[in-house]
C-alpha cells in the first residue's frame, strides 16, 4: 500500500455531520477494466494498481493520469470497524462517484447509484463479520452514450473548445460515520429573514414513540429550541428572537443541532447551521431580505489542474472564492458542475452569492433515456445542496437548443425536458427563483437570462438594450417577455493567455489542436494586458449603463486547459493586478433611462 499523506482528510459535509466519523480517503486498489469490458471483481481481487482517492484516474494526484476513455473501473481496500462502534449503525457516505456505481461489501452487492455528482450513503453495519469489511466499488461511465450528464467532460478522445478532461469514478471523498439505530438521513431547512426556521426531517425509524428535538445557537449561546414527534416530512418550526440575517457583508451562521430522543435519551445527533435569509423576485427584481441584489457574477467552471473536477485541498476551495470576491464578485454562477459541500460551506462562511446548476450537457435532450437521467440526478442536486444560504437561484439547464433557436424550433422533447426541470425545481424548493435554462430557450422562468459573446462594447449594448423587451437567444421558441429580472448571465470571454503569444484567429482549428497546444477564446484576442483591461473595462460599463438589466456573469473565473479567457490562469495566478479588476467588477450600476422601476 502507498505510504502518503491523507488526502482530503477534513469534514467533507460540514452541514450534517456526526461527531464520530471516519475518512476513508487515501491510497486503494485500482484497476481499469481493458476496452470498458467488466471483469468480474466484484470480490476485490486482481486489482493491479494503487489510487489516491478522492482523485479521479484522470488526475495526476490520483497517481494514476490516465486521460483516455475507461468506462469500467474497479476499487477496492479493507475497512476495519472503528473501535468503540459497535452497536451503532455504520453509515459510508460517498461524496460523489461518476457515473454509475456498484458497492459490494465481502462479494455481496450493497448498493446501487446512478448519477455521477450527487452523495448517496449506504449501510455497512451488517458488513463486518470479524470486525473487517472487504469493500469494492465498480464504476461505469459512459460518457459517449449521450444518455449521462457530463458537463464539460470532453467526448472527443482530448480537450478542445470549452470541452475539458473527463472525471471518472470517485471523485469526492468517502467516509464512515456511527449513526444511532434510528437515525435522521436528512433535514430540509428553510428559513426567512425575520428569524424563523422550518425543519423538515427524514429518518430511519426503528421504532415509534420517538421525537426530533432540534436548538439553535449563537456564538455558543442557545436561541431557540423546539421538538415534536418524529415522523418523515412533518415540519419543525423554531423562531430566533432578534434575529441577524445572512447576507454579503454579514453573512451570519447559526450552529444547528438536530436529535432524535427515547424519552431524555439522546440515541443520534447531527450536527449543521442555517443562515436566516430569503429570496424573493418581484417585478423585474431580484430582493435578498427585502434589498435588491445587483449580480456582480463570475462565471465558475471548478476545474484544477492537478485534480480535475477535484480541489487538491480544502484551502483551494476557500482561496477560489476568497480571490473572486477580492476581485469585486459577489457571486458566482457555478457552471456545468455541482460543487462540492465544503465549496458552499465556505461560501457562506464568506457571503458569497451562488447560482446553482445541474451538468446537463452530455445528455440528448431529445432522448426519453437522457432526460430521465437528467431529472433523476437533478431531483439529487436539489436535495442535496438547497440548505445553503449562498444558493440564491437554481439554473437546472445551461444553453437549452444551442444552435437551433435562431433557425428552427427546437423540439418539443427538448422543451418539455425543459418546462420539466421548472416544475420540479419549484415543488422541491419554491424558496428560490428557478431559471429554468440559462441563455438560449426559455419556457417558464422566473430570470430571463441570456448569453452574448460580443466582443464591442457598443454592438453589445446596443444587442442587450431593447427596451421594453428583452434579447432573444431562441426567439421561435420562447414565450413572450413576462417582465422577469433581466440579467446577461454570460459575457465577455475574451481570450488572453497569459505566458505566450497564441494565435485564436481561427477558433475552429484551434479547437482541434489540443496536442499542440492550441488554445482559444471568444473574438480577437487582446494583443497585450493593456488592451484586455480596456475590453474588459469597457464591456462592464456598458452593461452597466443598460437600465433595465439586473446584473451580470463575466466569463470566467479561470483558464480552463486550452481555454485561455479567465481572468485568472488555470494556477490561479491574475492576468491583471487584483486592485484593477476590483475596480472594474465592482462599480456600481449606473440605471438611468427609459425604465420607470430604475429610477423608483
């Protein structure tokens, strides 16, 4: 086994957790099946090599690098039953895993999940005959079906375009914990500004007479507390008197506590936090706590050049959100990739605002299959991460009939995935406006979002400003201009690498010169740092000035491989000085004109 340091080893879900747990991140035994044909391992035998996990195969921090297709791959190592557990059920939680796996405790299947950025949790308690478990996961990605969300994994055999290195297997961390025999699977938690929280749990009920007792704190000091009995999807509702709510520049956490009880006695504890914040949309406005939020947004792929899809540590993911913010971002939207718990922990540790997406490219719309892996993984997302503060939005689709709005509808599978995606995002969570595809075809959306690349400040004024309607990505196939919040959600792009001189002149060629280095972006390139500044500079202050335009997403954060058009380079380092973007992003919107609710 490789003698290194554990990877990865803090809390990996710092919203519900238990004080005794374990990580299981490290080194395990790895094998890729040849051609994607599985060869049975299912008892963790015949695995020739050795895998840091949480790193996908793809990594170099995995050890392993290896960046062509495997649509099978094994992973297995031996757990020894933490001592002091018994008697408590033994919960293993995997962070994520893409794109289909398959868990075998000992030879026996355990468990089964399908969607490749979502946790799902397993029991092992029955798995430790002799007080050792001989764990294998077997996971299968087949990015080339077009059935699976994918986000930006490349299903061409390298990078190119805005497509970047694929993420296989486990890519998030794995961990143990010792829950009580009943025990909570899950808490929703709504709360608004004047101090109310609403508690919704789910759990495994071994037998009746049981309560959910849950208390609020402060700074150590307990300010609410409630219980009722314990039934699945029966709310719980505490009020916090003198309430500080969550927001940008004072982003207020209070430390929950939730338990399940015997009579006095405590048989499972949770630990998790809120923030007390609500969002709402009125007119063309996007309120949070009653105040009008004005989106300063960067445009956030979360990709590192060392780990894929994965931080290579856990101040990586604070220092990514603490730089966009010194840049004068006070949010992101979180492109084409659900991002891991701790990334929204900091967030709202920091109070930095986020939109939330699903990966959905990779997934034919127009395939029953596709969408029904699509919904289903959704459903997942939303669960999974609607108890952050920092989510003040859901885009459960990015670029919906890219390419066909302008020339013909698009079809109607397509656009019923999307009215689909809509609806469910309401019903799972009606406490945030949905936008129900970002840029090109809306169907029933609560933010008209839409995309531009325009390079001339004046042309794309002039593209975003007709007043009283909207620009249209996909104007055969969307509903009338409802007057909803009205916000650029991705723009700018401009192509400047850093450390050479590269010609983007031909962005179709350059697409396909991965191998030799080719790397592009939107436009003609900037000739020097002085020019980007003046682009970038010139392109905010007409958005900007466009008085019935909410806010906007810059493109992007970071140079993603062969995509040079970040504000920063893949390594994290400003191609401008920091004072000078923050100068930039942060100025203030200057709304005058013909729009009666900008002068209100």
């Amino acid at each position: 086994m490789l003698d290194v340091p554990i990877p990865r080893a803090e809390l990996p879900r710092p919203q519900f957790f238990r004080s005794r747990w374990q990580t299981l991140n490290g080194p395990w035994d790895f094998a890729i099946d040849p051609n994607g044909a599985p060869v049975d391992r299912r008892s963790g035998t015949g695995l020739d090599r050795q895998i840091i996990v949480p790193f996908a195969p793809e990594s170099p921090l995995s050890g392993i690098g290896n960046t062509d297709f495997m649509e099978s791959v094994w992973y297995a190592r031996d757990i020894d039953l933490p001592g002091g557990w018994a008697g408590s059920r033994v919960l293993i939680h995997f962070g994520a895993v893409d794109w289909q796996a398959r868990v075998y405790a000992n030879g026996k299947q355990i468990g089964c999940h399908r969607g490749g950025s979502t946790l799902f949790t397993l029991d092992l308690t029955d798995h430790f005959p002799d007080g050792r478990c001989r764990l294998v996961v077997h996971a299968t990605d087949n990015l080339r079906s077009g059935m699976q969300p994918a986000g930006k994994q490349s299903r061409r055999p390298h990078s190119w375009g805005c497509y970047y290195t694929r993420t296989t297997g486990i890519w998030q961390s794995i961990w143990l914990e010792a829950a009580g025999e009943s025990h909570l699977t899950d808490v929703a938690i709504l709360t608004d500004a004047a101090g109310r929280i609403v508690l919704t749990p789910e759990a495994r009920i071994a037998r009746p007479g049981l309560t959910f007792h849950a208390t609020a704190r402060l700074d150590g000091a307990e300010v609410a507390a409630a219980d009722s009995q314990l039934r699945n999807g029966q709310p719980l509702v505490m009020t916090v008197p003198e309430p500080r709510p969550w927001a940008p520049g004072s982003p207020t956490l209070y430390d929950l506590t939730f338990e399940i009880r015997d009579g006095t006695k405590v048989i499972d504890r949770v630990q998790s936090y809120c923030g007390l914040r609500d969002v709402t949309v009125a007119g063309d406005r996007v309120y949070l706590n009653g105040a009008e939020i004005y989106h300063r947004f960067v445009l956030d792929q979360g990709f590192y050049p060392d780990g894929i899809w994965t931080a290579p540590t856990d101040a990586a993911l604070a220092a990514d959100v603490k730089l966009a913010m010194s840049m004068g971002f006070n949010g992101a939207r979180l492109h084409q990739k659900v991002f891991e718990p701790r990334w929204h922990y900091h967030a709202d540790k920091l109070g930095y605002l986020t939109w939330g997406e699903s990966p959905s490219w990779g997934a034919e719309p127009d395939e029953d299959e596709a969408n029904g892996n699509l919904i289903e993984e959704w459903i997942q997302i939303l669960r999974q991460c609607r108890n952050h503060p920092s989510i003040v939005a859901w885009s459960p689709h990015n670029e919906s009939g890219w390419g066909k709005g302008r020339r013909e509808p698009i079809e109607e599978p397509h656009l019923r995935l999307i009215e689909r995606l809509a609806a469910i995002t309401r019903a799972i969570d009606p406490s945030r406006p949905v936008n129900d595809a970002s840029g090109w075809v809306h169907r029933n959306t609560d933010l008209w979002t839409v995309h531009s690349y325009e390079q001339d400040p004046q042309k794309l004024a002039a593209q975003m400003a007709p007043y009283p309607d909207v620009y249209r990505d996909a104007p055969q196939s969307e509903p009338p201009y409802a007057g909803q919040p009205y916000i650029l959600d991705e723009f700018g792009g401009a192509a400047f690498d850093l450390d050479a001189t590269t010609d983007f002149a031909d962005n179709s060629r350059a697409r396909d010169r991965r191998a030799e280095g080719a790397a592009w972006g939107y436009g003609t390139p900037p000739t020097d740092a002085a020019e980007f500044e003046a682009r970038i500079r010139a392109q905010v202050a007409v958005v900007n000035a466009i008085p019935h335009m909410r806010g906007w997403c810059y493109t992007q954060l970071t140079d993603v491989e062969q995509e040079q058009n970040g504000v920063l380079t893949c390594d994290r380092r400003p191609k401008l000085p920091i004072e000078t973007y923050s100068r930039i992003f942060s100025a203030e919107p200057s709304r005058v004109g013909n729009n009666k609710m900008a002068a209100e």
